[in-house]
C-alpha cells in the first residue's frame, strides 16, 4: 500500500482522521511525521501520534502556540522500515517542514536524521531510546524518552535491590535498542557486583525461542533474573515458551513491552517489571491526563506512550515558544536549552545533555493483569552505563 500524506492541524483521538485544518498563514509551523503507522513500530509510533494529536487539538484550539504559531502535522507512514523513513524525510523536508519527528526505535531515526541533519531541521524520535542516537546524527537530532543506559542503571539497581546475583542477558543485534539495552544492564549489574551467567541472542520475529529456553533451563546455577529488551512480537513469543517449559525465572523487561499485547498475556506476565516514562499515581499530572484523555476519547489509555506524544507536543510548545518564531535553527538552539518544561510524565530537560532528555523512569509490575509502582526517580549519575 502506497504511503498517503495526511496534512491536518486538530484530528480526532478515535480515528486520527483530520477535521478541517487551520487556514495556512506565513507564521504556519509545520511539522513532520516520518512514523511508523503500520509495521513493527506501530505499536509505539500509533499511540506516540494519538498524544501529540491531542497536545496539538489543545495548542491551535488556543490560536496556536503563544496565541500566534498554529501547527500543521504531515503526516507520512515508514512501514517501520529504515529506508523508508529516509525517504519520507526527504519528502517532508520538501514540502518545508520546520520540525520532523522519527519512530519509535533509532536505526529508522539515525537513517532519516542524516538528512534532517543536513538540511538543518531539528528532529524528534517519538520514543527510541538509544543514547548515541543523537551523537550519530548531530546536533540537530533529539530524543524524547529516557535512554537505554538510564533504564538499564534503574533495571540494575532493582535487581540488586532484590537481592538478584546471577543474570541472564537475551539480546538481539538486529536493532541498537534490542542490543545495546542489555549490555548497559550487564555493564551496571556487574559494577554493583553482579554475575552475567549467561548471554543468548535472537533475530527479531524469528517466534521460535526453543534453542534459547532449553540454554537457560540447562544452566547450573539457574539465574536469578533474565533481562532482556524483547519487544512485540519477540518478547510474547520468549516468555510464551519459556514458561511453558517451567522456567520461572522472574523477568526485568524495557519500556518496549508496556503495551496492550503484553497485558493481554494474562498470568504469563505475572511479576514482570519493566521500565516506563512515567506512572500514573493518584492526583499526578499523568492521572489527570489519563482522565482527559477518557473523557476526551471514551477510551482508558492502554499504554504510557499516548502521554509521551502528548509531552513532545508540550516539549515543541515550549522551544518555539522560546525561539518566539518558527525557523528551524532558532527551534534547534531553543530546544537544546530547556530545562524542567512541565510534561504529565514528569519534568523535560535538554540544557546540558547530549540531545536525550534527563527525565525519571518509572519502574513498574504487572499485577492481576495491572500495573504496580515499585519505583520511580533518576538514577544517580555514578550508576549509568557511559554511552
């Protein structure tokens, strides 16, 4: 299927359909979407776009951001794949968008943010977390959610917390973040004074972990603990077969797996903990937009990634407002200096880091086919893997 452009300023949270767009003015900004609605990433990049949808209803609802910028969102379907996402890039930038914003996941974001970086267009992933994504790129390049070596530093301080000394790492090279995410795990683990027992690996959709199962049932001594950054439809698949062969070993999973389909796994998942953006406590900024988002839709948000869109909308509010205009390198130079914007997931800041946001990780557990704070903060600098 051929991709199609959507070009729309307010659309509705059920269909994401567009409703009738702001009429173009000079002072129009215009912003990019090289996402992924279809394919692997669909599952990150679809509620990513709901939030920022809704960030932005609210934005023009108000005359645009300062009461002056309206947004317009271009929006272009990736297929999740690499070159695709190039590709749309260079089309957006032709058509002379002020902001681009990437998938969930860097190699696809890498790939469009060369472009970006040369035509000078400051650029968002929606939600990849690879900390050497913005180093590959340039200066131009952002992330907007915690990165990997961050997760894996509060992934590590809770399985020694948990008194866990031997851990088995399940990574795949067919992505940075399936890669890179377990071995800043095993990297801090071993600096508290862990154990890597063991190391397997996998290709991503491959289904069949069976070789990998039998390793891990077979290990004398048994781990502790398996971490591993599976995500849909590997980590459904691993965890299928591996409590089906009796292993019940606890597991430490990545924000990868807070989705619908993990929950919808049942008593498989009982006990896993994974990493998230935020947590939704009574009375939080993040409950509060849960509540709207319901009120607003008719709909529960079934996962953390509908407030991180929602928060970039807030995040390029913030920046533009500050550049007091809509050219790019202004946009650039305001993001990289924004410090503590106000996000429901829990404050934003660029100033002083290398183009991935300091923000808090929650820790969470699935329990009774629900979720469980066990905690939440940033890690101390000392615990974090160096990228």
């Amino acid at each position: 299927m051929k991709s199609k452009i959507k070009a729309l300023c307010i659309t509705t949270m059920l269909s994401g359909m567009a409703l009738s767009p702001l009429p173009a003015t000079a002072q129009e900004l215009l912003i990019g979407l090289a996402t992924a609605q279809t394919g692997n990433l669909a599952p990150y990049d679809q509620p990513s776009l709901k939030g920022l949808e809704m960030a932005v209803e609210e934005i023009n609802a108000t005359g645009g951001i300062a009461g002056k910028f309206p947004i317009k969102l271009i929006i272009k379907d990736t297929r999740s794949d690499a070159a695709q996402t190039a590709l749309a890039a260079q089309e957006l930038i032709d058509q002379g968008v002020n902001i681009m914003i990437t998938p969930c996941d860097a190699d696809p974001s890498i790939a469009a943010g060369q472009i970006t970086q040369a035509a000078q267009i400051p650029t968002f992933s929606f939600c990849a977390t690879t900390p050497t994504m913005p180093i590959a790129v340039g200066d131009y390049m952002f992330g907007n959610y915690p990165a990997d070596n961050v997760q894996a530093a509060v992934l590590a301080n809770h399985a020694i917390e948990q008194g866990y000394k031997r851990a088995y790492i399940l990574k795949s090279p067919d992505s940075a973040y399936t890669l890179k995410l377990p071995e800043y795990f095993a990297t801090s683990f071993k600096a508290k004074g862990g154990e890597i027992v063991g190391e397997g690996t996998f290709s991503m959709g491959q289904q069949d972990f069976g070789a990998e199962v039998t390793k891990i049932k077979a290990l004398n001594p048994a781990p502790d603990v398996i971490m591993t950054a599976a995500y849909e439809p590997d980590f459904p698949a691993f965890i299928r077969q591996l409590r089906s062969a009796g292993v019940d070993t606890p597991i430490l999973g990545s924000d990868g797996i807070d989705s619908p389909t993990t929950f919808g796994l049942g008593k498989l998942v009982e006990g896993v903990v994974f990493t998230a953006a935020g947590f939704a406590t009574e009375g939080s900024p993040l409950a509060k937009f849960n509540a709207k988002y319901k009120q607003r839709t008719g709909q529960e948000p079934d996962t953390n990634y509908i407030a991180n869109g929602y928060d970039l909308g807030k995040v390029i509010e913030a920046a533009v407002t500050k550049a007091d205009g809509i050219e790019p390198t202004a946009i650039r130079n305001a993001i990289a200096s924004l410090e503590k914007v106000p996000g429901v997931t829990g404050p934003i800041t660029y100033v002083g880091t290398q183009g991935m946001p300091l923000r808090s990780v929650a820790l969470v557990r699935i329990k009774d086919g629900g979720r469980e704070l066990v905690s939440q903060g940033v890690p101390a600098a000392a615990d974090v893997p160096a990228p």
